[in-house]
C-alpha cells in the first residue's frame, strides 16, 4: 500500500505539471481519473482508519461505564447489579454437582450514629475500610458487593462437605467488621449482624432467592439479638410468609374498620361504684373471630400504623360513650409510638371535636417509659391536652425509669398501677410494700390512684387498703363490647331504681 500510494502521489506531481500538457487530451483525462481514483481510496482508507479507532475508544468508553455500572462508588465492592453479575458468573464456573452457592449477608448497626455524629465524610470513610476488611478475608473467585447504606453481601462456592466454613468465615467477617477503626485520629466502631444462605448442590443458581434468604435470617438474628452468623431454615420464611400477611390483614382490616373498641370498666373500690371504662382494642376478624391486641398492636407499631388504628378505635369508643347515661369516663391508651408524633395532641382534640365528645370525661394514658423518654415532648403533649380539658393517666407506674422530679413536674391526673405488682400484692411484702409507697406518693401530690390487675376478691380489698381510689380487672369484669356495656348500664339503672323504690 506504501509503495502504491508513492507511485499514486508521484503520478498527481506529473498531472499537475506543464509536461502533461503536451499528452495527447485522452491520456490526460485517463490520468486525471486515475489521480482521482487514488484520491478516493486515500480518502476512503483514512476513513476506515478514523472509524476503527472511533469504535475502538466507543467500546473501551462501554467497558468503562459497565465497570462503574457494576460497582460500589465509595467501596470499590460491587454493587447490586454487580453483585447479581458475578453472581452469575459464579455459578457458571464454580458451582456444580459438589459445590453449593452460599450467600452471607452482613448489615452494620449503629452505623447512621457516625454519619449523625461525624458526617457523611466520616460515614463513607469507614464504609471503605469495611470494605477493604472484607476483600481480605473473602477467597479467590468470591463477589463481595455493597449493596446498600450498611448492608453487604458475599457470595461463593463452597464444598458440600465444608459448609462450616462459610460459617467461620461469617464469623471472622463479624469480628472484623466490629472492631475498633482509626480513621484520621477518630476512633469509631460499629456492630454487625449476618445471615447465611444456601442452594444445594445441583440446584439450579437464582441469586436473588438465595439473596432474600440470607437477609431473612440476617433479620431473624437481629431479632433475636443473635450475636454469631444465623442460618436460614425454612420455618424463617414460613414466619416472613405468615408476617406478610398479617401485615396485609391489619391494612385491610384498617380501610374496613374491623378494629373495634371494648370496654374495661373501672369502680370506686370503696364504694363498688362504676367510674369509667379504659377502651382496650379488638380486632373483628372476619375468619378468626375476635382477636386481642398481643397479636396485631406490636405488629401494627413495627409497621407505622399504629395511629391510624388507635385513631379509629377511639373514634369509635367516643361515638359508642357519648350515648351512654352517666358522665362515666372514657381511657384510652397512647402507644410509645405515637409520642413521636408532634401533632398528637391536635389529632386527639379533632377526635373529641369531631364525635362531640366531652373533652373533661377523657382520660389519655400514657406509659411511664416513654412519657418520661422526652419530658420536653411530654410536657408538651401533657399541656396541650389539658389546655383542652383532657385528663392525663401514668400508666404501668413503678415499672419505667421515672424521675420523682418529673412527676411534680408534669400535671398529672392519675396514676396507675401496673398488674405485675398487683398480681402479688396480697402475698409478697415486697409488693405491697412498692404499691403502699406509690399509694402515699400519689395521696401527697393529690393524684387519685387506680389499681389494674384485680383478678380475685384478696387483690381487690388489699388495693382499697393500700390507698388505691379505683381498680380494675377480672374480678370487677371482663372487657366488653359496646353493647355489652349499654346492656350493663341498663341493669345497674333498673338495680338502683328498684333499691330505690325498696327504701320508699
């Protein structure tokens, strides 16, 4: 090609000097195509060569952005694309009739307190030191990926025979993971929880279930507080399966108001007489009947419904009490969850408002433990409510961390007594000794006392010997529905109009 494009350029040299204007013209037309000719390829080639490298820079620019596609910005690690990637190629060339894929997934805790404490910078920091932690320990031919916030994940082949040694692994990763880390004369350490996964040999790879699996045990063993690697087993998901759809029930069950109020009632344990009703919530299922609150309240907190479903009971509660003869009153209780809510108080007073309810006969119970968790908020919340004319209980009194300074502090209606010191009251000094104390406290700071848990004759009389005003529990009634209430107010009526047209 050199030699041709020499011999070409020489040939133009030649056209485009006098000497070929003496040609014969045929010849110099002939020699003008073929200088054209030459031209062309020499234009078509440089092209050609232009395109390559054109092509060339395209494909390594796809190379480029396919690496960074896959791959963990801050760790290095691959990220979730990637790590379903390597995956794949994990299993194409690693596992087989006698090599499992085994998938751990690592999630850090406590880890957002650095970012709240030191910043994002220092964040990310310790998230690249993990992450250089975690490429030393994991084998050749492993993927160990970010992928997300505080969550990895590392998967391999291993040996059906050496299963265990995914497991020593874990446990090396946890260790490490946890330790203490020096980042630019900042000392910072975090936890870490895993969950291991795996698909049997011969089975064919799908990542993405292996994946769920491993993070359903990784939740297993934050729930259970596990402090070593968590193996999946299949009753894990079974409990997933069935919290799915308890989770499902519980929203349908709030968009078709199955969740019902009923009714403690509570006496005067000196006299007998009714005083009020503390609402309890009950779900309607439609298959199970009615159901109690262990099962759906925590539930229903975990998921963040909690205060739509409350909301509705009390709504319920007031519509239902409102009818009632008497100013009997109305408690209702306030889960630690909704204390986050800084629109409480106004959401309760829009109940009231909106049924008609008599803000004086309403009475919010509020956990000792999270009452005094923020006593900021709780002052707060306390105020706003008896600004209002709503009353304020302390419920599951001696069982938190209370402050006696808070209590003088925050304006208090009553205070209840938690069932666990009730339930022993009459045979342990120690009990009785706890409810005497409150008993004086209350009667010193002019707080009425309630007593719940009163399940037998004994409890209930030594509740009223200890000073407690009113009580509660199985002893005085069962809870019950809104009917069942206006039933037993109907009897207690006709009961007094008949004593008293016996003493006429």
């Amino acid at each position: 090609m050199g030699a041709f494009i020499w011999n070409g350029s020489s040939l133009l040299h030649f056209v485009a000097s006098d000497r070929a204007s003496g040609l014969d013209p045929s010849v110099q037309v002939a020699a003008a195509a073929l200088v054209l000719n030459v031209a062309l390829i020499l234009f078509g080639y440089r092209r050609y060569a232009d395109l390559q490298q054109e092509a060339a820079l395209r494909a390594e620019g796809e190379r480029n952005a396919a690496v960074q596609a896959a791959t963990d910005s801050i760790t290095g690690l691959a990220n979730r694309k990637g790590f379903a990637e390597g995956v794949d190629t994990l299993c194409e060339g690693a596992v087989d009739a006698d090599h499992c894929l085994v998938i751990i997934s690592l999630q850090m805790q406590r880890f957002k307190r650095i970012n709240d404490r030191f910043g994002f910078d220092m964040g990310d920091a310790l998230l690249k030191r993990i992450g250089e932690a975690m490429s030393a320990h994991v084998p050749d031919g492993a993927v160990t990926a970010r992928l997300s916030g505080d969550e990895f994940a590392i998967a391999l082949a291993v040996h059906k025979a050496d299963l265990p040694s995914a497991e020593g692994l874990a446990e090396a990763l946890l260790r490490d993971v946890s330790r203490t880390y020096d980042i630019a004369g900042t000392y910072v350490q975090v936890g870490a929880i895993s969950g291991i996964a795996s698909a049997p040999p011969g089975v064919a790879c799908r990542a993405p279930d292996i994946l769920r699996r491993a993070d359903i045990a990784l939740d297993h063993a934050r729930s259970a507080r596990a402090a070593r690697p968590t193996w999946f087993d299949s009753s894990m998901e079974r409990a997933l399966i069935e919290r799915s759809e308890l989770e499902q029930a519980i929203r349908v069950g709030i968009e078709h108001r199955q969740f019902i109020p009923y009714f403690e009632p509570q006496v005067n344990l000196a006299t007998g007489a009714l005083s009020g009703f503390e609402v309890l919530a009950r779900w309607q299922h439609p298959n199970r009947g009615v159901l109690s609150p262990e099962i759906f309240i925590p539930v229903a907190e975990e998921m963040g419904v909690i205060g739509p479903l409350s909301e509705l009971v009390a709504a319920q509660a007031m519509e239902a009490a409102r009818e009632w003869e008497g100013d009997f009153s109305l408690s209702i209780n306030v889960s630690p969850v909704q204390l986050n809510d800084l629109w409480l108080a106004q959401r309760l007073v829009r109940l009231i408002t909106e049924h008609g309810f008599p803000a004086d006969r309403l009475i919010v119970e509020i956990t000792e433990s999270s009452l005094f968790a923020d006593v900021d908020l709780a002052r707060n919340l306390v105020v706003s409510l008896k600004n209002q004319g709503v009353r304020l209980a302390l419920d599951d009194f001696g069982t938190g961390f209370s402050s006696l300074s808070h209590l003088r502090m925050l304006p208090l209606d009553m205070i209840k007594i938690d069932r666990s010191f009730m339930a022993t009251v009459h045979v342990d000094r120690e009990s009785a000794a706890i409810v005497k104390a409150v008993t004086t406290l209350a009667q010193a700071l002019s707080i009425p006392v309630t007593a719940e848990g009163l399940e037998d004759a004994a409890t209930y009389d030594k509740a009223a010997a200890l000073g407690a005003h009113t009580g509660q529990g199985w002893f005085v009634s069962k809870p019950m529905d809104a009917d069942a209430v206006t039933d037993l107010l109907h009897r207690r009526a006709a009961a007094a109009e008949t004593a008293l047209r016996q003493v006429g």
